[in-house]
C-alpha cells in the first residue's frame, strides 16, 4: 500500500507510524485476506509515478476522473470525498463549478481538482503549492482567490492552523 500525507484519510502519525482511515481500512482488508502490507509515503506525483511503474501494487486514496479511468483499475470507494471551495471571509461566495471560471486558485501540484477543472471545461490560472496546507495558509493572506479541496482535509488544516479567517 502507499499513501500520502492526506490528514485525515492517511498520514505519518507522531511516532512515525502510518495512521488514518484509509490505512485502517487497508490493515483490516489486509488481514483478512491474509497479506502482508508494507506501507510507504511520498508526494502524489511521486506515488503515481512508483504505481505506473510497478514499483507498488496499490495507492491508497485516488480519486477516479474519466483520464485515470482508462489507465487504472478503481475500487469500490470506501468513502465519497467531498470537494468544497474555500475563500477568504468577505470575499464573494463562489458556489458551482461555473463560478470559478477566471479565479486564481491555489492547489497542491499533482491534485486532481486539476483534472476535474479540465473534465468540465473551466479555465482558472493554477497557483501551485507543495500541499494543500501550504494554499490553504496562503489563501488566507490573500495570495489567491479561492482553493478547491477535500473539505474533510481542510477542516482538518483549518482548525490546525486556526486560519478563522477562511470560509467554505
């Protein structure tokens, strides 16, 4: 299995062991099909790169696009990740897809949210970070307008960098 650093769904814990839902549900699933698991991390370019590759049989986590359909074998999502868009306090709400057309969005280099803006036909200009912690800090400074992510992460990192100022 591989994994990224994807708080909540999966991540390196404090003692440096893998932690979150998705590796608890692939330990259980792992047990009770009799496999060993080995569990390693790196950046989502990286992780799609070992899986192409054949350096790791399975990542953890993908979200399927019509792109990924035809390279890739999904299986059934445990969960439905819920993307949300995320703006500054007193800035105008975005809501839809369509409301992002000419945004400047901030998102983590490799992120899907890339392909699902291309699978609808909207153009933005891609502010890239490293993560989506990293668009998150700098959205609330005003480097951006807006940021598409996981909302389950972003609460996550919202209320970890207490950036009060952000709205979903």
């Amino acid at each position: 299995g591989v994994c990224g650093e994807f708080p909540p769904y999966e991540f390196i814990g404090p003692k440096g062991k893998f932690e979150g839902l998705n590796i608890d549900i692939l330990r259980a699933v792992a047990k009770d099909a009799g496999y060993s698991v080995r569990f390693t991390t790196d950046d989502r370019n990286s992780l799609r790169y070992m899986l192409d590759s054949g350096q790791v049989d399975l990542l953890a986590g993908m979200i399927k696009t019509r792109d990924r359909a035809g390279w890739y074998l999904f299986s059934s999502p445990h969960s439905y990740i819920h993307f949300s868009v995320f703006t500054r306090k007193g800035e105008p709400l975005i809501s839809g897809w369509n409301a992002l057309r000419g945004k400047r969005l901030l998102m983590e280099t490799g992120s899907v949210v890339e392909e699902l803006l291309d699978d609808r036909g909207i153009k933005t200009t891609i502010l890239k970070t490293p993560d989506f912690r990293e668009a998150l800090e700098k959205l609330s400074i005003g480097a951006g307008d807006a940021v598409v992510m996981p909302k389950l992460q972003a609460y996550y990192y919202i209320g970890q960098l207490q950036l009060d100022n952000l709205i979903e």
